[in-house]
C-alpha cells in the first residue's frame, strides 16, 4: 500500500510531512520530492506553490489555496497601524508564485535564495499546511539541537494546544488581592 503524505486535511488543505535532502541546481531550480507533489490536485489546490516569508527566517512553499486559507485580509481601517502595514509590505512584498515544471521544479528567484541563506544544499520539510526549506547544515543543527529536549518541547506544545482561547493570550498581571 503506497503512503501519501499530501492528504487532505479540510477542504483544499493539505498535510506535508518528512524530510527530503534536495540540491537547488545551477539555474536556481529545485525539485519538489514526488511524495509531496503527488496529491495535489490543481483544481483543488492551485497549480504550483507561493513561496513567503516565514517564521525563523526560512522560505514557506503554500499550495495557492492554503496560502490563501492562512492569508489575513485587513480593511483600509487596518492599514491605519504600523505593525499591519510592515508585515502587508514584507508577506506581499516577499511572495513568489513559483510554478511546478513538467520534472516537478520550482524556479526560485536568486535573490529570494540569498534572501533566505539557501545555497546548493537544502532540506525541504514537510510542516503540514506548508513546506519550509532550511539550509542543509542549519537543519541539522536544529534537530540535533531539538531531539535533546524533545519531551519538554513536547510537553509545551500539548498544553498549548490544549489551553482554553483565553488562556493563549499572555494575562494581565494583576495583583493579589490585599498586596496593594
């Protein structure tokens, strides 16, 4: 039986997971691993992926529809604040429409590569509603660093999930009652 790691999760939205060791050739090309292209379904899906910036620093790969999924849409009242125009200016202004070729490449221009520190040898992660590609050393590194204090990481990670909404919001410290 053939494992898919491109499942659907919800609708249009897809669940990428492993670890590929890919080179990124000469022409700024890299081939998407074959277990993460094969469930995509353009009408679905989109065809190819939106490369942006993501968290940590590194380049995400969403399909067209779960980028738009997870794209927040502010109203003109909204671009009155700071902090929502610089992430509009970086999240647009950074975001690339990479098409898959028929050998299942992505051309990736060669200042977003420089952007993101990727040279040659990259990892492409699956992190489930998108791909992120780390510098081949800087992910093994990281999970190096990450399996030592796997449990712990863990553990935080559940409890957050698990938390009520409100409890997600850092609190407002209050104090005691009769400390004043």
């Amino acid at each position: 039986m053939k494992k898919w790691v491109g499942r659907p999760v919800g609708k249009h939205m897809r669940s990428f997971t492993g670890q590929y060791f890919y080179s990124i050739d000469k022409k700024c090309r890299l081939t998407i691993p074959q277990r993460l292209r094969e469930g995509l379904d353009p009408k679905a899906d989109g065809y190819g992926f939106v490369a942006c910036v993501g968290f940590d620093g590194l380049l995400y790969l969403y399909t067209p529809a779960s980028y738009e999924q997870i794209t927040p849409h502010f109203d003109a009242k909204a671009q009155t604040n700071a902090d929502v125009r610089n992430y509009v200016r970086l999240t647009q202004g950074l975001k690339e429409d990479l098409e898959l070729d028929r050998l299942g490449r992505v051309l990736i221009p060669e200042g977003m590569l420089k952007q993101f520190g990727l040279a040659r040898e990259v990892t492409i992660v699956g992190a489930g509603d998108h791909i992120e590609l780390w510098p081949r050393e800087r992910w093994n590194a990281f999970v190096q660093e990450q399996l030592v204090k796997r449990d712990e990481t863990a553990a935080r990670a559940i409890a957050f999930a698990q938390a009520p909404p409100a409890a997600t919001a850092p609190a407002a410290a209050t104090p005691p009652a009769g400390s004043t």
